[in-house]
C-alpha cells in the first residue's frame, strides 16, 4: 500500500483530507501546547472551534476551566490565558478544560471529520511517527497559520513529524512538503524565534509561554488522539507497543536535534520590513 505524507496549515484547509486521511493539528504557540499539557496532567481537555462554542460546551460540565484567547485577547468569562505555562503549576485537575484559539483549536475541530485526529507541538513530535507508520497509510501534518502565516514554529514542527514518516518509507503528496522538510527538519526549536508570535508573546508579556515551549523538547513520549471532542493520551508503552516497540529501537534517532543547529542549517532570510 501506498503511504505518503502532506503538509499544510490554515483550518480551511482541512476539508481536503476528511477521506482516507489522518490528520496531526500542530499548533506549537500555544493551542496544541496547552493541550497536550492539559491531557499529560491527567486533566480532560476540550477544544472548541470559537468562543460561543467554548461557552456552550462549558455548560455540559461541573465547574470547568475556561481557557483560550481570541485575537490576542483572553475573552470576558474565561479564567486564564492559552497557556501552558500557567495550566503546569495549577493543581485543580479534577476540572476539565475548554480550550480556545484563533486557529489552533479551528483546525482540531475541522479535523473532527477525518479518519483521526492527533495533536502535535514540539513536546512529542519524535513518537508520532512511529505511531502513525503503523496505523495510517495517509498523513495529513497541519500548521494552524495565524493571520494566513505559516508561522516558524509551525513549519518547524510539521517539518520534524513529517521527516520522521519520509524516513520510514513516506512519500511526500506536495513540493511544498519537500522544500518545508528540507528546509527544517534540522533546524533548533530556537529557529522560531523570528516568528510573529514569538514577538507577540514578547510583546504582551508572556515570556513565561515562550520559555516554556522551549525548553520542553520532546519530553512527552505519548500519543494524543482527540476522540469524540477530547484530547487522550496513549503513553509510550501502549503506542508503541509488541513489533512496532522493536521497529522504532531500530529507526533512525529523531531529526530533530534538541539544541544545537546542524552545520547544514541556516535562518531563512526574512523580507526588509
């Protein structure tokens, strides 16, 4: 059979691979973050295409957290930020949370029609593809885009998932797959640092966000499914389980590298402002 991969971004976007397709929502500043956060902690987690739909699906619940931002902006009723920094130090994770993006949590929800939905940011990228290989012979890896952006730190991540699917026996379905691989699958996480919402973090205040998912590389060796609206979570021993356990001892170590960039990685140019 046949197995390839895409990558694209926007929520838009997603209706092209509701047939035959599993779809990884990637999200790194901050929607798929957040919620993998969420999900690790043990909280149950619920993201919600828009702020309306997160009101409305707060009321099925018993004092939920009410999280997200809209434009920039946390709305009126919600208790906290987008942020995965501050969900780590709470300890009230008897409360699920309902989450909202201005894109992020867009794409999961589109996502809904797929063959399967996961979450992909930089705290689990090396294990999905692993995962993936065994299960879904088509795989759709989609950037949220931000204001029509496909932001660095997107790109990165998709860039990470994908390489890790061509390197066991992917095709790519796009030249823009190609040149996004080969532009940063060896790239640092740092690489992002030119990004718009990084200087939208930097801009607001939220530098505890930013340090955060920098410094959080690949420390979660789980899946994350969204099924019937919730994000789960499949630890490595049961994603990676029987055969395929031995099949990843045996593939090649993560492209990705943790910290340092490779000689062969350089920044892209960006256009004089």
């Amino acid at each position: 059979m046949k197995t390839s991969v895409i990558i694209d971004y926007l929520p838009d976007s997603v209706w092209r691979y509701k047939q035959g397709w599993a779809v990884v929502a990637v999200d790194v500043i901050r929607a798929t973050t957040t919620a993998v956060t969420a999900a690790a902690t043990g909280r149950r987690c619920y993201p919600a295409p828009s702020v309306e739909a997160a009101l409305d699906l707060a009321k099925k619940f018993d004092n939920p957290v009410l999280a997200g931002e809209f434009s920039g902006e946390v709305p009126a009723a919600f208790e906290m930020d987008n942020s995965p920094s501050q969900l780590i130090v709470r300890t009230d994770i008897h409360r699920p949370l309902v989450l909202v993006s201005s894109s992020g949590t867009r794409v999961i929800h589109e996502a809904a029609g797929c063959e399967a939905t996961y979450l992909g940011c930089f705290r689990n990228h090396s294990i999905l593809a692993a995962y993936l290989a065994a299960r879904h012979p088509r795989v759709a890896v989609i950037g949220a885009g931000t204001k029509g952006e496909f932001r660095e730190e997107d790109q990165i991540c998709c860039a990470w998932i994908a390489a890790g699917l061509l390197s066991r026996g992917y095709s790519p379905e796009s030249l823009d797959t190609v040149e996004i691989v080969n532009r940063w699958r060896s790239a640092p996480p740092q690489a992002c640092l030119p990004s718009s919402s990084v200087g939208f973090l930097k801009r607001t205040g939220r530098h505890g966000d930013l340090e955060f998912i920098l410094n959080h590389i690949d420390d979660l060796r789980a899946v994350f499914p969204v099924e019937d609206g919730e994000v789960k979570m499949i630890p490595e021993a049961q994603a990676l389980a029987g055969k395929m356990a031995d099949d990843a001892r045996r593939s090649p170590a993560p492209l990705a590298p943790k910290h340092a960039p490779s000689p062969g990685w350089a920044p892209a140019k960006r256009p004089a402002a």
